[in-house]
C-alpha cells in the first residue's frame, strides 16, 4: 500500500530548533508514541509544527530536571502550565518591540531596531541588557506557535548581521596579557548566539577571542585549544540541551584538556551551575564573562 507523503518539518531542523537530538527523538516515538512524525516523499520523518512547539516546551522542562517520559504524555496546556514560573502570563501573546516586524517578514525594520537598541545602549549595553531578553521572548514565541520556525531562524540571522558588524568596526587595544579564549559549542549544540554576545564582552576587556562556530567535535576542539595557545576554552548550552549530554561533554573536555586551561561555560542550560566540575566555571549570564576575564589577569602568574 503506498503511503501518501505529508508535509512537514524535517527530522535535522527539528534536531536544531528543539536541542534533542534525533535520535532521542526516534526513541519516544518507540517508546512513548510520541511525536508521531509524517513521512515526506523521500519516506523520511518530517514533523507538524504543533508537535515542534511541545518538543520545545519538554526540552525546556527537561532541563529543570522533569523526566521525559511524563512530561510526553501531557497536553501542550499542561506543559505551560509547568512552565509558568518562567513564562508571561498563560494566555497572554509575548510582548517584544522585534516580534512584529519578524511576524511581517519585514526585515529591514528588524534591522533599523536592532540598530537603534545599539545606539543607545552601546555594544556591550545591547548584549548586555537587550539580546538576553530578546533572545528569550523570541524563543517563547517561537514555542507557543506565534512565530514560525524560518521566522526565528531570521531573528537569529538579522542580530548576527548587526552584533557582527559592529564587532568588526570595534576600534580595540590590541590584546595584551590574556586571557587567550577560544569560543565553540560541543557537537550536541548548535546555537551560536551566546558564543558572539560572549566574543564581544571579551573583545571590549581587551581578550583575544577565536571563535570556530557550532558542533566543533570534543577532539579538534583540544586541539584547537593548544593550536591557538588558547588560556581559556569558552562554550555556550541552552536550555534545551539535554543535561546528560551536557554534563558528558564538559567532563570529557575537562579531562582532555591541560589543567590549566580553564573552561568558562554560558547559556541556558543549568548544568553547570549544579555539577560544580573542578576547573569548569559556570556563568549563568553573559555578563559573568566580565568578572572571569578580569579574576583571570588578577591570578594570571607573572
């Protein structure tokens, strides 16, 4: 009998969007019955943006220690229900000056107010004060289904322009005493947004920063490490990376790397902060990165 392709989001987007790897993915839909992709033409998983929207919201959960196979079976209701400590008001549309403009696929007006927040607040106030907030009320968006998924992909790509732009005009002393960091997220994670917020802070305190980019594998990272003389390795985990795999990675990397290079770990994601790893310091907002570079030239030898 042949089955009638359907059409959907992809199995490696929806890997990207939700931080679960695919394979974990395959094991609900055994397991719990749930999601229950389509197939396209292809016969290759493709998935409904409701269910891409719960998947969000779980991964969420999951990483304040929820377990999978509860919050599975629950209504998407019953979900941000759970979330609310962390949410607006259920019910209530996310309220975010950028939102509009990202809904009407006006991107040059994105733009102009990613400009003008730079404007006022600076560089370093814009990363600072503005993008954690942003980021956050685009991802919520994004997860109760009032953006779509390219939509956010375009919020990510528009403040990347901008954040990189003026990063590239930054008229800086050339870096003198270190700290020498090297920026990248582990192969489970694939956001790069906190990498550039945390390349800029540093870049401003006078450090000089590499970044590779997204899911660079744990061996190329050591040696990048020792390839750039690098003082310090920086990586950046949201929310929604699954907490095993994070806490997997950074003990692996702790390991693989010489004991005095120190591991500065960002993002959402609040393993870090819970598994206290000799030699990993956990900086929860990306302001920390300040503090760290500063407490790294104060106990720098020599």
């Amino acid at each position: 009998m042949r089955i009638e392709a359907v059409e959907g989001v992809p199995i490696a987007a929806v890997e990207q969007a939700t931080g679960i790897a695919r394979a974990t993915l395959r094991i609900w839909e055994r397991r719990y019955g749930f999601p229950q992709p389509g197939r396209d033409a292809r016969g290759e998983r493709c998935y409904p943006q409701d269910q891409i929207g719960k998947l969000r919201l779980i991964a969420d959960l999951m990483a304040r220690g929820h377990r999978p196979g509860r919050l599975v079976r629950l209504a998407p209701d019953e979900l941000s229900s759970l979330s609310q400590d962390r949410e607006p008001v259920a019910g209530l549309p996310v309220r975010d000056p950028v939102l509009t403009p990202l809904r009407g696929h006006d991107a040059p007006a994105v733009l102009r107010l990613l400009e003008e927040s730079v404007r006022t607040l600076g560089l370093a106030g814009f990363v600072i004060e503005r993008m954690p907030a942003m980021n956050v009320n685009v991802g919520l968006a994004w997860s109760r289904g009032e953006l779509e998924v390219y939509e956010e992909h375009l919020y990510t790509e528009l403040v990347q322009q901008v954040v990189r732009a003026q990063l590239a005009r930054l008229q800086v002393p050339a870096p003198v005493g270190g700290p020498r960091v090297l920026l990248a997220t582990l192969p489970q994670e694939m956001h790069t947004l906190g990498l550039l917020m945390a390349q800029v802070l540093l870049t401003l305190q006078g450090c000089a920063c590499t970044s590779l980019g997204a899911q660079v594998p744990l061996a190329q990272l050591v040696t990048a490490a020792a390839a750039f003389a690098a003082d310090v390795v920086g990586l950046s985990f949201t929310a929604s990376t699954n907490p095993a795999q994070v806490l997997r990675g950074l003990e692996q990397l702790r390991a693989a790397l010489p004991p005095d290079v120190a591991i500065w770990v960002g993002g959402g994601s609040p393993v870090p902060a819970r598994h206290r790893l000799p030699g990993v310091q956990a900086m929860p907002h990306v302001r920390d990165a300040l503090a760290a570079s500063e407490q790294w030239r104060r106990s720098a030898p020599g």
